[in-house]
C-alpha cells in the first residue's frame, strides 16, 4: 500500500516513505468500524471483537488507530433525518 502513497498523491517524508502514522506504514489485513448511540455501546462492541480474536489471552489483532466521535445531543439526534425528509418532498412536488 505504502508503494503506491506517491502516485496517489500523498504527502512523502522520502522518496520511498510515506508521511503516514507510524502504525499505518505496516501492513493492514483489516479494518474494523464501529458505531453506535452511545461511548459505552462502541466500547462493549469493540470488546466483544476483540475477544472473538482472542485465544488463551493472546489477541491476533493489533489496533493501530481509533477516533472517538461524540453522539449528537437528545434535541438534534433525528435532525439530519428530517431535512432529507423535506429535501426529498421538495424534489418530488
């Protein structure tokens, strides 16, 4: 993957490294992403992953990078859902 960071326009530390995280100049065989309502519903899910890759306590996943976002608050949860909604009854009529 990292070959082909030049041609794809990335940013180059060298000519042959590019100026990626340390953690994504190795090989990456898999990509997990998980969202969910709440911290503590990602955390139990992200837990239950990585015990199902687990055997005898040595995991065989290694993770190299998590972003943790922010739910939105009570109020604007179904917000994006209803201007779609109206976008979608001004397309139509």
């Amino acid at each position: 993957m990292s070959k082909d960071a030049a041609a794809l326009g990335d940013a180059m530390k060298d000519k042959d490294t590019p100026d990626w995280d340390a953690g994504f100049l190795n090989d990456i065989h898999g990509v997990f992403l998980v969202a969910g309502d709440s911290k503590e519903t990602v955390d139990e899910t992200v837990k239950s992953i990585e015990g199902k890759f687990t055997s005898a306590g040595t995991s065989s996943i290694e993770k190299v990078h998590r972003v943790d976002g922010k739910t939105r608050p009570e109020e604007h949860r179904h917000e994006e859902q209803s201007v779609l909604s109206r976008l979608q009854r001004n397309m139509v009529g």
